[in-house]
C-alpha cells in the first residue's frame, strides 16, 4: 500500500510514521523577527516549524508553553520544553484552554507567514496583552514534474494544510490520480470538499493511524 503525507520534512520527521512515505509539496524558510520572550509570560506555538525557527528557545524557560497539539508538544518536548496542548488538536480547543487560564497574562503568538489567526483575534477581542510574530514562511517548489509520478501510484494522500491542498490540486492531480484523500483537520477535509473532490477525516495522532487508513480504503 502506498501512502503518501504531504507535509514539510521538519513536521514529518517528528512523527516517523512506518511505511508512510514523506513527499513535501513545499519548502519552509526562516525569516527575521523581533521578539523578546522575557516581555511575555505566556508563549504560543501553532506548528512544530514555529518552533524549529523560533530562535529565542533558551529564553522560554519558567514560560507558560501552549501549542496546538500533540505533535507539536511532542517536538518541544524533545527540546525539553515542556507545554499545554489540549485533547483535540486545534485552535478552538487551544482557544477553550486559553479562556479557562486568564489573569493578566503576557501573551505572544509564534506562527508561520499566513498562518491561522483565530487564537490571536480571540485574545485581542478580549482585551488581553497579545503580539505575534511570523518566524517562517513556506515556499513552493521550483517544479513539480519530478514527483508527480509517485501521486499517480498512492492509495492514499494526507494533507496537513489547506496550502498543500491548494498545491496539490493546482500542479500535481490528474483524473489519474486514484488516490483516497485524508485530512488531519476538519477545516482541511471542508477545504478538499468545497473544491468538489471528496475527504475523509483521520486521526493523525493516534497508535492506530496507519490502520485505520488501510480499513478505510
């Protein structure tokens, strides 16, 4: 069986998913930032890359750590960064654990060029002290002949973002392409289903993962 994720190889490289082969549809890159962590008592990752490119790790020590999810706890564990994330992985559910733990709190947001706003506009809504800072961006590739004969022959396809669907659907699917399409996020399965394909929703983070996918296809 042949099943493809299409997130960055920093993301990917944390989770070590078996006969899962690893194809990124973009790069990832660091850019310049301006952000003191000891101006903050709270510090906010959405994305394992937010991590990897967040350059101040050393200052986070004594901070209130929160992150998306496991995946991303996970990658700042092994940092030695211990942190919050909440049962299901998402903005709405980090937003739940947010609104229980308010009391004139320092607040700064890590995210990616583009990267989801939800939990920024939901602190500034409510008054509280927030900032964000945008530590990476993603880029695509230079082309995409060399790997769209690997998609031809998946079974199954996993997206991570709505920016590697996008891609997908604009450089590599073909009427070819048979593959079952997953998403790790039910905004990522709405994005596949509003684009007229069909998407089923996966547990990316469970000990079952790649069973799952094989009953399902």
């Amino acid at each position: 069986m042949n099943i493809i994720d299409t997130r960055s190889n920093v993301a990917f490289s944390n989770h070590k998913k078996g006969i899962i082969k690893n194809i990124p549809l973009f790069d990832l890159k660091g850019i310049k930032y301006s952000a003191s962590p000891q101006e903050y008592t709270d510090i906010i990752f959405q994305s394992i890359p937010s991590v990897e490119f967040f350059k101040e790790q050393d200052n986070l020590i004594n901070k209130n750590i929160y992150c998306m999810g496991p995946s991303t706890k996970n990658f700042l564990s092994q940092k030695g960064l211990e942190s919050i994330c909440p049962d299901v992985p998402g903005s709405k559910e980090l937003i739940k654990l947010l609104s229980q733990n308010k009391n004139h709190r320092k607040y700064l947001v890590v995210k990616g060029e583009d990267g989801l706003n939800e939990v920024f506009n939901y602190l500034n809504k409510n008054g509280e002290d927030v900032q964000e800072v945008v530590c990476y961006k993603r880029l695509k590739l230079d082309g995409y002949d060399d790997i769209k004969k690997d998609f031809s022959y998946a079974d199954a396809i996993i997206f991570s973002s709505t920016y590697a669907v996008e891609i997908f659907f604009n450089e590599i699917y073909s009427n070819n392409i048979k593959a079952m399409l997953f998403g790790i996020s039910s905004r990522i399965v709405n994005h596949i289903t509003n684009l007229g394909y069909e998407a089923k929703l996966v547990d990316y983070f469970s000990e079952d993962f790649v069973e799952s996918i094989k009953a399902t296809i």
